[in-house]
C-alpha cells in the first residue's frame, strides 16, 4: 500500500478571538506551500466551519470565548481525524499543554514564535513531528513521568495530601486555585456543576480542608 501524498499546499484554519492576531497569523503563513482557508473568532464558529473545512492543520487558542480551546480540542479532534491541531497561545501553563496534547492537540506553540519558526512549525506538525520548543517538550514529559499515578507530582513533602487526588480532582483543584466558580469550572472542563460540587467535596475530604480557600491556598503554595 502506498504512502499518501502530501498536499501541494497546506490548508490551514486559525481560531483565535483577536483580530489583530489572527491578521498577523496569516500575514506569517503566506508563503509558498501554506494558505489560510478559514478564520473563527469563537468555539461556536469554530464548531460549524472546522468540519466543512477540513484543514490540514489547525491553529487554536486557548483562551477562547465560551468553551475554552483544550475543550474545543476534545470536540474537534475526533471529528477531525485528517487535520493536525495545534495549539498557539500565550499560555505557557503546563496543565494546557497537558490536557490539549492529552484530547488529541499535536503541538503546542506560543505567541512569541517568529514568523519563520511558525510556518515551520505548520510543516512540522503536517509531517508528524512535534511542533513544540524543546523546553517545553522537556517540561510535559517530566510531568507525564510525575503523572504517571494519579496526583502524582502534585504532593510536596509539606503536604502530600495533595498527591491522593486523582487527575480530574487535581484539575478541579487548580481551577479553583484561579478564583473560577463551581458554574466557571464545569464550563471549563465540560462537567455539570453538580460534578464539579462533588469534585471539590472529595478534594476537601481528602486534604483535610476546613474550605475552598483553604483548598486552594494549598495548591498553590504546592506549586
């Protein structure tokens, strides 16, 4: 069986909710062997356009009005089989990089690449490669070393209560920490708010918390 051929020019869809970004996007990808076919400013849009579409590759951003861009991921990547997606943000927050390669993201870019580096990096994640700078390649895989067991890597020696929760617990955990209401995180994390009411009830009981700020406290002097 033959090997398929790669397209003569890259079909490229970008989502982000700036205009200004997504003009300056564009500007770096036109060149020979890239285009940019669609543009969508929100997960909604983004929803509807991406499977007419069918890009060769997706830009996505995290934050994102409405569902945030790891959710949008988990959505599109099964949808999508044929498209790689990308993640080009300014968040450099390991838990994103985490989840988006977790539900199916290929690489995980931020806003200070160059223009050169960026239509490489296209080409790259086309190509199978991972398109990710090398520090941050090295930070996921010592996360997913540490994340090997449930919590893992969370605990410190001064409170390795924290290492009991599982992985949705400790993302529950760290959306609280950011000052998200119970509605906020179950938007963030696609969970009814009942499930999110549960998650923290669990998280409270394992560390031994008298409240959520104390919850949250400790996860953040965590680390």
């Amino acid at each position: 069986m033959t090997a398929k051929a790669p397209p003569t020019r890259l079909r490229v869809m970008i989502v982000d909710d700036h205009p200004l970004v997504r003009s300056a996007v564009r500007q770096a990808l036109s060149v020979p062997g890239l285009e940019v076919v669609g543009e969508a400013a929100n997960a909604e849009d983004a929803l509807a356009l991406a499977p007419q579409l069918r890009p060769d590759v997706l830009l996505l951003d995290i934050e994102l009005p409405g569902m945030d861009g790891v959710a949008l991921v988990r959505e599109l990547a099964p949808r999508l089989p044929g498209t790689r997606i990308v993640m080009l943000t300014a968040s450099r927050e390991d838990r994103h990089v985490l989840e988006a390669m977790r539900f199916g993201a290929v690489g995980y870019l931020t806003k200070d690449l160059s223009v050169d580096g960026l239509a490489r990096a296209v080409r790259a994640a086309w190509e199978g490669e991972l398109a990710m700078s090398h520090k941050t390649a090295a930070r996921l895989v010592q996360r997913l070393v540490g994340t090997s067991r449930p919590g893992a890597g969370l605990g410190s020696p001064a409170d390795p209560a924290l290492g009991t929760l599982t992985v949705r617990e400790a993302e529950v955990l760290a959306r609280l920490a950011e000052g998200l209401t119970d509605h906020e995180i179950a938007l963030a994390l696609t969970l009814s708010p009942r499930t999110v009411e549960m998650h923290v009830s669990r998280i409270l009981r394992k560390l031994g918390a008298r409240n959520r700020a104390e919850a949250a406290r400790r996860y953040r002097a965590a680390g």
